[in-house]
C-alpha cells in the first residue's frame, strides 16, 4: 500500500508544482494573506500576526506552511475617520519533504474611506507588491516512468529535464473591503480579492506557464445576541484556473469577566466543501489572541491507513501606541478562529 500512495504522490507530483496557492482553515487569522485591504485595519493601532499549518502528515512527510505579518494605522490625526494602513507580510510553504518550498515577502497598503457621519461605514482599496522564490530539491524525487510495475527502480531513467531548481518573481494582489456596522448588535463585511495580477511565468523546466489569477471572495456577519455571547458566520470562495474552494461556517463568541476587558472565548465549526470539517478553538484578553484549527478529512484521502489532516496555530497581537483616548473608527472586528 504504501508504494500505491507513493505512485499516487508522484503522479500528482507535475501538478503540484504549478499548485493553487496556500490556504488556511483560519484564513481571517492572517489578513494579509486574505486580503489586502485588510491592512491597517484593526481595532489597534498595530497588529503583528503568526499562523502555522502542518497537513497530510499520516500519508506522506507533512506539507508546512507557515505565514507572519506586520500592519499599522498611520496618519490617524490627519484623517480623522478614515484609515491608511500599510504592512508586511512574509510566507514560507514546504510541500511534503521540501522537494518544493517557497518563500515570499509582500509589502502591503490600503485606504479605507468613510462613507457615512456616523463612522460606522467604510468602503477599502488594498494592494501588494513582493517577490517569490520558489525551489526545487531534485534529489530523491521519483516519477511514474521509473515505476517498473511492482516498486520504483532508481536505475531506469526519468527523462526529466530541469532547466532551473531556483525561480523568482514580482507579483502583486489587490483588494476591496466593504464594512458596516448598522445596529450596535450587528456588523456585517463583505472582501474580493485578486492575486496573481501580474500572472508570473512559474516553470522550473524553462516553458512558458504562467501562475494563474486567484480570485477569492469573503464575508460574514457579527452579531451580538446578549451581554455577552457573539455569534460570526462567515465564508470563504477561492477560485483558481479549475480548482475552486468553499468554507463557510461559524464560531459563538463568550466574553467572561469584565465587561471593559473580557477574556473572549470562541469556538466553531466550518465545512470546507467536498474536503474538510474543520473545528476551531480560541482565546483573547488584552489583545492577544490565540487560535487553534483541526481539518478532519472528508475527501478520499481519508482512505489512507491513518486519519488524515491539517493542524493550525495562530497567534495574533493587537496594539496601540501610547494611552491614547481616541477609540478611533467604528470597525468591525473580525471573527476570532
């Protein structure tokens, strides 16, 4: 069995190269891999934000990926209501046992407009700007023509021919956000996204394939139902040449103790169509936030010998600068994963 998933690996393994881009279960924990708009906007002044994600660990080495950020507000005497955010974001993602790996770093800035007196009613234009280095460790690697029907046999040529193990590239995102907060009990946003604007050659046998625009869009509600119980449905749509995937799903929020300075605890529930239920668990107090995913499988790699799925940690810092008293504009907070 265990060479039939090496065979099944190593026929995906031309597919995997030119993949669909990275994904988390908690994608709202790291924003600047959402969307770019999200920059700046926070209820902090700055944010600093960490996710980690191990998968398939149980059929082959586990696939790692691993994505840090860094955003803030900036001249928020001088736009009174409106926020400038600007940030960075760096994201490594080592597939199976580092044959392919990548390395990305991305600068990021949005503008979010207010649309109402109220403040509570913004429309946000993000983009980015970054580079990508993508790797391939060739030694090791085995392809279907060298399976002789029963195992792989190193002794038979591959006729593989890589022209280059190291690519790099410029690439840029952009973004919108919408925001609303129309009753003290209701905030609702609503995000697109678009990634890959560029469409980067991406080839480590010198042809010419281009990485394909990934188009993502996502949104959901905040709903206070008491003193101190929340609920955030939200959802997820990324589309990417022929590969599309669906998350929607919803966490209930419990603020404990102090009204002013609760700890917040939150658990949830998503389904990732035709691939994953995933469950979430997570904690805050006094800005930090700590989150924690599980992926149960549900598509046909469950059939491996072992269950298969997708562990996520996520910790995120929400800060200000000096004790000021300006609460600043009336977002709407995302959901805690």
């Amino acid at each position: 069995m265990r060479n039939v998933y090496l065979l099944l690996f190593s026929l995906l393994f031309p597919l995997c190269i030119a993949a669909q881009d990275i994904h988390f279960s908690q994608f709202y924990a790291s924003p600047l891999t959402l969307n770019p708009s999200l920059t700046g906007f926070s209820q902090g002044d700055y944010r600093v934000s960490g996710i980690y994600r191990n998968q398939w660990a149980t059929v082959t080495s586990p696939y790692v990926t691993f994505a840090a950020g860094y955003d803030m507000k900036l001249l928020k005497n001088k736009l009174k209501k409106d926020v400038f955010g600007v940030g960075v974001v760096a994201v490594h993602d080592r597939s199976g046992d580092g044959t392919v790996s990548l390395l990305s770093g991305y600068l990021s800035a949005s503008y979010h407009k207010l649309l109402s007196k109220k403040g509570n009613h913004f429309l946000g234009l993000g983009i980015q700007a970054g580079y990508v280095q993508r790797q391939l460790r060739t030694t090791g690697l085995t392809f279907p023509s060298v399976f002789n029907g029963v195992d792989f046999d190193p002794n038979l040529m591959s006729g593989e021919n890589f022209t280059n193990t190291s690519i790099g590239y410029f690439d840029m995102n952009a973004g919108l956000l919408w925001s609303a907060t129309p009753h003290e009990r209701i905030g609702l946003y609503q995000g697109v996204s678009v990634f890959h604007l560029t469409q980067p050659k991406e080839s480590f046998m010198n042809q010419d394939v281009r990485l394909k625009m990934r188009y993502t869009i996502h949104g959901g509600l905040r709903i206070k139902l008491h003193q101190r119980w929340y609920l955030t449905p939200n959802y997820i749509v990324m589309n990417q040449n022929k590969a599309m995937e669906v998350n929607l799903g919803t966490a209930v929020e419990y603020h404990l103790g102090s009204i002013n300075d609760p700890v917040i605890l939150s658990a949830g529930g998503w389904w990732r169509t035709s691939d994953a239920g995933i469950i979430s668990a997570g904690a805050e107090f006094k800005g930090i936030r700590l989150g924690l995913a599980y992926d149960v499988t549900t598509s046909g790699l469950q059939a491996a010998p072992k269950p298969t799925g997708g562990f996520e940690i996520a910790l995120i810092y929400t800060g200000k600068f000096g004790a000021s008293s300006d609460p600043g504009p009336v977002l709407v907070p995302c959901p805690r994963l």
